[in-house]
C-alpha cells in the first residue's frame, strides 16, 4: 500500500513556532498574568473571562489569523459552531468523496447540511462539481487523509474552490495543526477549527481561527455563561500551545526512525511499514501473517496504551498500538486481519521496536504452544 503523509515540521521548525507562542504571549499578557490560573465569569463590556479574551488574541497572532474563540466541545464542538456561523440549514456543502469522519457526519446531519462529493484530489473535478451542482454554499476540507491513497494538498484544494465559487470554506485542522507550516487559514480557508486537547491542552475545549465576520457572530450567540471558556482553561490551552509544537515533531521523527529500522529487516514477520495520516500521523505496521489482533492484545500487557485517550492529550506517554482507524477500515476492511497502527507519544524508537518484537514473540510462541 502506498500512503501519502503530510509534512512533519522538522524539530528546528517546531522551536521556532514554540518560540512564537511565547513572543505572542508577552505582548498581551503581563507577566504577573502569565503566573496565576486567569480571571472568571464575565468582565464586563466583553461577556467573557478577560483571561480568555486574551488568550484568543494571542492564538490568533500565532496563527496569523483575524479573531481566534475558545468554545466547549473540542475540536467536534469548533466544527459544528463554525459551520453554523457559515452556513443555514438546509445548505449544500462541498466535501470530499471519502469516508466521513464519524463526529463530522453526525454534525452535517445535526445542522441539516446536504454533502455534495468530489475528489480532493483532482482539482478539474472540483471545478466540474461546483460549475454543475446549483447552490453549494460552503465547503469542508479535513487537513489530514480520509482515505490511504489521499495526497491532496490543503492550499491547491482551497485556491481551487475560491477561484470557481465565492463560497466560504472551512477546514479540520484536527491532527494537524502545529505539525504542519501552516494552518487552512493561513492556506486560505475562512476558519479553521481544532482541538487544544490534541495539542496538550485542557479537556473538552476547542479552538476556531479565521475571519472575525464569522466568529463575531458566535461571541454574540455564545452568552450564556455556562458555555464560556474560563480563564484558567485559556491559560492551560496557552501552555498546551506552547510545549506541543516541538513535542509532536520529536514524536514525528520518531515514526521516521521506526520505519527505517522496521523496513531494514529489525523484526522478521513484517510485510511493510509506512507512515500515513490516519487521523493523526502514525505508524502503520503490516504483518505477514494475520496476526493484528494478537499483536494488540500482547502490546498492551508489554506496556503499550491500547486505545487514545484524546489522541495525542497530555496524558498520552507511552506508545499507542491500536486498530487502524475507521475510514481506513472502510477502504478495505480486511486491513483489519493484518495491519496496525501505532503512535509513539512521547517514547523512543527502541521503545516501539522492543514492544512490536517481543508481542509478536508472545504470538508465535502461542500459536508453536497451541500446535503441540
């Protein structure tokens, strides 16, 4: 199988973006501000934490973005608040002709939004479904692969919809965002929308950047008191912010390492391994044998995470050896017999070697057991 994975920033990229998180941070914050847990409930003239208020301007500078807003539900909960801001229901929305992640099929069906396909990637089939399809008013674009063989390119796609339709779009930066050079809307996009618990921040928060028309318009709605982001969750996400960058691009080189090591023949019984944007960036390992599950059930008594927690949270150390995901499932479902998926975390590539080695050890001698 052959998998085109986005661009990892390099660890020398990665501290020059942690460097800006900082820069950011000192010209809104005063230091004394930057040492306690943020402000609560309203300040008034501004119907929020005025911590929070100015934890979104120094997310939207990072980001080179117009307004930033911190909103309850993650990275789903930004989505479906952005596509409200740009869309009605009963609106038509361009997305691409691939499995649907699961969150996001729920909340096209919650807004009453009607999908319309095309392949992201062939930019003349873009232009051929919005020339002959009436009525789409907005458009979806995830950042990372919805299927194996996507190899799309973020900016070409949103370039190619704004210069055939005046319609808004709005990208998934999720799995992607501080690990890619830009964001979607520092590639074009009118808002981007993401999780900070994928980025080392708090639970439950997420974040959405891009065009103030659009976010003024859910500071406006968003007044209930119960739904605001309190100042010492502004503050973690700013901590999250500032230490993921680098963190994520050691975690990408680490995969880089491990399929070298794997591809060079290290642990016999391996048919390939290969990185690939399933949802987040991770290590895919293809067996000879179809042995995944035993593979999994071994792993996690040898010490690896079993399953994510918020994919890439700050409680996720050890390596995650887990089922490939759904969509990939989706495309071939027989995937599932022989194929992994592993995130290292924050461990070494001796670390997920030693693991992959000695579960599949565990298994051939289980099987040698049962044959006797």
């Amino acid at each position: 199988m052959r998998a085109y994975p986005l661009r990892s920033l390099s660890v020398g990229e990665a501290a020059k973006l942690q460097f800006k998180v900082i820069d950011s941070i000192t010209r809104e914050f005063e230091g004394c501000e930057t040492l306690s847990r943020g402000s609560l409930g309203f300040t008034p003239g501004i119907g929020k934490p005025i911590t929070t208020q100015k934890a979104e301007n120094v997310i939207a500078r990072v980001f080179d973005a117009e307004s930033s807003m911190l909103v309850r539900g993650a990275g789903s909960g930004a989505i479906r608040l952005g596509l409200h801001a740009l869309l009605k229901c009963g609106d038509k929305i361009l997305v691409h002709k691939a499995p649907v992640y699961s969150t996001t099929k729920t909340t096209l069906s919650m807004l009453g939004l009607i999908p319309v396909e095309a392949d992201f990637n062939d930019g003349r089939q873009i232009e051929e479904v919005l020339e002959s399809e009436d009525g789409i008013k907005g458009a979806l674009v995830q950042y990372t692969r919805q299927k194996p063989d996507d190899k799309y390119d973020m900016e070409e796609v949103i370039q190619t919809i704004k210069n055939r339709a005046p319609i808004p779009v709005l990208t998934d930066d999720n799995y992607a965002v501080m690990k890619e050079r830009r964001t979607g809307v520092q590639c074009g996009a009118d808002l981007s929308c993401f999780s900070a618990f994928k980025l080392l921040g708090p639970e439950g928060v997420g974040i959405i950047i891009g065009k103030k028309r659009f976010i003024d318009r859910l500071v406006q709605e968003n007044y209930s008191g119960g739904m605001q982001v309190q100042g010492h969750e502004a503050m973690d996400v700013l901590w999250g912010l500032a230490y993921a960058p680098v963190a994520l691009a050691i975690q990408a080189q680490v995969g880089e390492e491990c399929v070298k090591r794997l591809k060079a023949g290290e642990v016999k019984g391996i048919r390939d391994a290969f990185l690939a944007n399933a949802q987040s960036k991770v290590l895919l390992v293809e067996f000879e044998e179809e042995i995944a599950g035993a593979v999994l059930y071994e792993a996690q008594k040898l010490g690896a995470a079993p399953s994510p927690v918020g994919a890439e949270s700050k409680y996720e150390l050890v390596p995650m050896f887990y089922r490939i995901s759904g969509t990939f499932r989706q495309t071939d479902p027989m995937l599932e017999r022989r194929m992994i998926r592993i995130n290292p975390m924050r461990a070494g590539s001796d670390t997920v070697i030693r693991i992959i080695k000695e579960a599949m050890e565990r298994v051939w001698a289980d099987v040698s057991a049962s044959d006797d």
